[in-house]
C-alpha cells in the first residue's frame, strides 16, 4: 500500500501486527530485517499524520478565539 492510499488506522492496525509477530517469534529471521524496516516506515507515517492533525487542531482553536 502506497503512502498516498495509507490511513492512519491501517497504518497502525499494520504496525500492530508486525510488532505481535515479531513478540510472538513467528517473523523469520531472513524477513525480520525488512519487517523492521516496514514499522520504521509505520511510525514515521502515524508520527506525521498525528503532527499534521495536531497542527489543524491548534490552527482551528485559534480561528476560534478571534
């Protein structure tokens, strides 16, 4: 999935899943270089969406302190 298409929520649903399979040892040592790499690619998209969204937020309570 392309970051254009990406949600949030399946982002995060995504890196919850790495993160239970890697727990849970059930990522092939060969594959877990590149499921690591994935979540790093997972949080930085969420860390982004939620700056973005907090950005709108504090944009909109000042429109509305005018």
């Amino acid at each position: 999935m392309s970051a254009d298409t990406l949600s949030y929520e399946n982002a995060f649903k995504e890196l919850n899943k790495i993160i239970k399979d890697i727990e849970q040892d059930n990522v092939p040592l060969d594959q877990l270089t590149e499921k690591v790499k994935r979540a790093n690619e997972l949080i930085n998209f969420c860390k982004n969406r939620l700056k973005l969204t907090e950005e709108e937020y504090l944009k909109a309570v000042e429109e509305l302190k005018k």
